[in-house]
C-alpha cells in the first residue's frame, strides 16, 4: 500500500493509538501519529539481554480482577516461598501458568486483598493466607496468554525456557469505555467497563551455587541465648 509522504496538516488533537486516514483518488495515505512511540515498561532497569517482555493494551478485562490475579502470581506472598526461584520474587514460569490453569478450572483460588469490597469466603484461599478468594476466569485467561507470549519470546532469544519466573508484573488502569443502561421512569444511567494494560517480564533465574564441604562444616554464627543453650546441653550430656 503507498504512503503518502507529505501531508497537508496533522490535526492538533490525536489520541496516540490512532491513524488518520484519507482517501486520494484509488490510493490511501496514512499519516503515523507523532507521538507513536515505542512501548516503556516500568521495570526498566531489567536487562534485556537475558529477560523476555509482553504487553497488552486496552485489554477488555476487569483491572481489579486482573491486578489481584497478577499479584497471585507476583511472588510476594511469603507463604508461598516454596514456588520462588532462589529466593527471588516471582513464581517460576511452570507454577504460574499451572496456578492460572487451575484456576480457570476452579482448583486454586486468587486472593482478593485490596479490591476485595463483597468478595465472599473461600477455602481455597488459606493456601494464600486470606479467607476472601475468587475464580476470575477471565483475567486467568489474558495473563496466561501474555506468559505464553513472553516464553515464545524467550524462546526466540535463546533463554532456557525451562529456568524462568517473573520477574515484573504490572497491571494498570485503562481509559473507561462508555455505554448506557435504560432505567425505568425514562432514566439513563452509565454502564461503564474497565479495562486495563497489562505488561510482565521474564527473566533467567540465577544458578545455584553449592556450598564446600568446609563451609558447610563450619559453625553457623549463633547468638549469645543460643551459645549459652548449646553450653548447657554439652554440660548435661556430660
């Protein structure tokens, strides 16, 4: 399709993911959007030679569903230290998109914790630490698509697919989208959604380094109540 190289003028108002479209005779010129500008991620300190990144914008998904979901699997929940890579926050890719499958299946539940306004009670949420949990099936779905993407990614650049976890996962608020609901006595009120943007990393974890047989060995450093129970269980024994 050509491009039309000059254009006669750029409107002054133009939202960033849009594109103008003209028709000239049989042929369309497209004039890009001046502020259409590559994607920044939050966590921008994360290097990119050893870590996968995906994003989605406009998502149609509840942001409140989805931030809670995506801190599930966030990794800084401390009853959950078993599924960290290394001591390092952010579930292991396999867990996560296990946890997500489960719970599209109702087996695991999400913990609400902060958009928790009449969520009921769960069982499936001691596991977490809480007792108000849901099953957004919905918001499992979009995040399990975004770790697919990621690990395709990965998978592109040559990272071990096999050692990654998440090492960022962010979900923020999208612009709300508008319709209307008719009420009686001739009432019109808003019926709004919420969507979100959704953007995660992955990241190689590190190896893990075994300890010598002199280090392990040695005496760990003990305070002095420890020291002094240790003195008195040498005395008994004796």
């Amino acid at each position: 399709m050509p491009v039309c190289k000059t254009a006669s003028r750029t409107p002054k108002k133009l939202h960033y993911w849009s594109k103008i479209t003209r028709d000239i005779g049989s042929e369309i010129c497209l004039v890009a959007d001046p502020r259409n500008f590559q994607v920044r991620y939050a966590a921008n300190e994360i290097s990119s030679a050893r870590s996968a990144r995906a994003h989605g914008s406009y998502l149609r998904v509840s942001f409140k569903n989805t931030r809670e979901t995506a801190q599930a699997v966030n990794g800084k929940c401390s009853q959950h230290l078993k599924y960290l890579s290394n001591f390092q926050l952010g579930w292991k890719l396999q867990r996560a998109v296990k946890f997500l499958q489960n719970v599209q299946e109702k087996v695991e539940a999400v913990p609400m914790r902060r958009y928790a306004g009449g969520t009921g009670r769960a069982a499936q949420g001691k596991q977490f630490g809480v007792t108000r949990a849901r099953w957004p099936v919905k918001s499992a779905q979009f995040l399990l698509g975004l770790l697919k993407n990621a690990e395709a990614n990965a998978d592109t650049k040559g990272l071990d697919t096999g050692n990654l976890i998440i090492k960022h996962i962010q979900v923020n608020q999208a612009p709300k989208q508008r319709r209307r609901t008719y009420r009686a006595h001739g009432r019109i009120n808003p019926y709004m959604s919420n969507p979100c943007h959704i953007e995660l990393i992955l990241t190689e974890g590190d190896e893990v380094v075994q300890k010598s047989e002199a280090v392990v060995g040695r005496d760990q450093h003990l305070s002095s109540r420890q020291r002094g129970a240790r003195h008195r269980r040498a005395i008994n024994a004796a």
